[in-house]
C-alpha cells in the first residue's frame, strides 16, 4: 500500500528488444533507480596527497595574516582610529587617560565622494579632533566654536557669534576673568604669552569692528577648560583638510597611571605590566564606554 506521504511513480512499460534475440543487448530496467556517480573528491586517488605538506600551510597563513593586515590597516586609515587625551584643556568633557575612538569617515574630503555619500557637516559645538596647523604630526582636539563666515569675539569669557551669545553649558572656568588678551577676544592692541607670529599678524587683517571674521574653508575651536586651552585664539583657524574625524566614544579611561610614561624600552614594559597587573585599580570605570558629546 502506498505511503500517503509519498508521491506515486508509475513504473515503465516493458519494451521488447528490437531484431533478433542473438543481435539484442542485454534488457536495461528503468524501474531501479541508478546508483549516483561518485564525486570527484569522494575516494583518494592513489597519486594525491591527503594532507597537505608544512609549505602550503605556511603560505596560507601568511595570506591569511597579510588579509588581516590589509583589513587593519584600511580600518585605521578610513575608518576609526584610536587617539589618548594628554591634556586638561578638554576637561571636564575629556579627562587626561580617556582613550577615544574617532570616526574618520563622518566628515568626508574634498572629492566627488562628498556629494555621493551622506556625510555631516562640521557644525558649532562639535568636538574634532585634527592635525595641529603649527606642527601638522601633532593631534589636538577641540570642540568647533567659529564656522566659515562667522563674525566671532569673547567678551569677559562670553562667546558671541554675528552679535549674538551662545550657550556652552559644557565650558569649564577656573580664573576670573583677568586675561584681557584670553577673556576678551579678539585684542590687536595687546599680544599674549604663547602667541603664534604669524597669528598675531594674520588676525590683525580679519578684524572688523572688533569682531573676528573666519575665512572659508577653516574653523575657529576651543577648549572646554577656557582658562586652559591653547586653542584658535593663540595660534589661529584649523583648515578643513587638517580635520581627521571626530571622537565616538570613550573605550577606556585610567587615572594617574599614564601621565608620566617612561622613555626607555625597559620603562616602558614595566609600565604596560603595571597596567596590566592594576587594571581594576586604575581603570575609571564610570567613563569607560562613555558616548562622546
């Protein structure tokens, strides 16, 4: 009786051998089902070799690493970067020990690619973090304050863009206001302890009415700690195409530990061993995988 489950197949009609039965070849039955042919690599043939030799393990690790590498290094070039806060002029928002994540793609270039993906605009108050125009091998961060054609000036600490106050609830203050050159921005009558020459001159050319006129293609940026930031005010704009990204996320944050690293090798591992033997000591836990605003 057939399953009711399994589909019915109707068996072939006998077909007679065609001329005489010595002339005829052996009757084939279609009603068994044929037997599979064999893959190629079911059974070994006798001059292959099953497992292969100690050179073409090497060589596929070696392409597997250097595939490893490729994805690593277009990672850090393109993508997201690693970078380690040094100093206080970010503080309270970055602390010295906060290592951050920069998303390198968020801003784009200068090229077609810029009308085809959905990159950001730079915009007031973002955090950047860019090549030093003085010392382009250096990386500062600082958050954006003055953007292309924004009429800018401080007056007793207060930012004022076009005539009008901004808010900066995450702006830090630790002097009264007793730096005129810091504190009431901009000054062409009076220089500045840490002023670039060439700053000095070329702000001299972009004040009107006591306002300051940032140029296209550049931004005006600031610390956080005002009272302690060697910023635009001191050494000028940062041009667009020194700009790498900006910061994601704290991914670690440690206290203390890393402030005076060792310059010889050997220093240098007895401080990683420290780290890594007082991890739960020196780690700030509460900053740790802090989103970065």
């Amino acid at each position: 009786m057939d399953s009711p489950n399994q589909p019915a197949i109707s068996a072939p009609e006998a077909v007679p051998p065609l001329g005489p039965p010595e002339l005829a070849g052996p009757s084939t039955d279609f009603s068994q089902e044929q037997p599979a042919a064999p893959l190629a690599d079911a059974a070994p043939h006798p001059g292959r070799r099953v497992v292969s030799d100690f050179g073409s393990d090497l060589v596929s690790s070696i392409q597997s690493l250097a595939g490893t590498v490729v994805i690593a290094i277009f990672v850090i070039t393109f993508v997201v970067q690693a970078f380690q806060i040094p100093s206080e002029s970010m503080e309270n928002t970055l602390l010295v020990g906060d290592y951050l994540l920069v998303n390198k793609l968020c801003y784009g270039g200068s090229g077609l690619g810029d009308h085809l993906m959905p990159y950001q605009k730079i915009g007031r108050k973002d955090i950047i973090v860019f090549h030093y125009p003085v010392d382009p091998k250096q990386h500062f961060v600082k958050r954006v304050i003055g953007l292309p054609g924004d009429r800018l000036k401080l007056v007793n600490k207060k930012v004022f863009i076009d005539g009008k106050p901004i808010d900066e609830p995450y702006v830090r203050f630790m002097e009264p206001p007793n730096n005129l050159f810091r504190d009431d921005f901009p000054r062409v009558d009076i220089p500045a302890f840490g002023l670039e020459g060439k700053w000095w001159l070329q702000m001299r050319k972009l004040v009107e009415d006591g306002e300051l006129i940032v140029p296209e293609g550049h931004y005006f940026v600031m610390g956080d700690n005002r009272d302690d930031s060697q910023d635009s005010r001191y050494w000028g704009f940062v041009p667009q195409e020194n700009i790498i990204g900006r910061p994601l996320v704290i991914y670690w944050s440690v206290q203390d530990w890393d402030r005076s690293s060792p310059s010889t090798f050997s220093g240098r591992l007895e401080h990683l061993a420290y780290a890594i033997t007082h991890i739960f000591q020196i780690t700030r836990w509460s900053r740790t995988l802090r989103l970065i605003h």
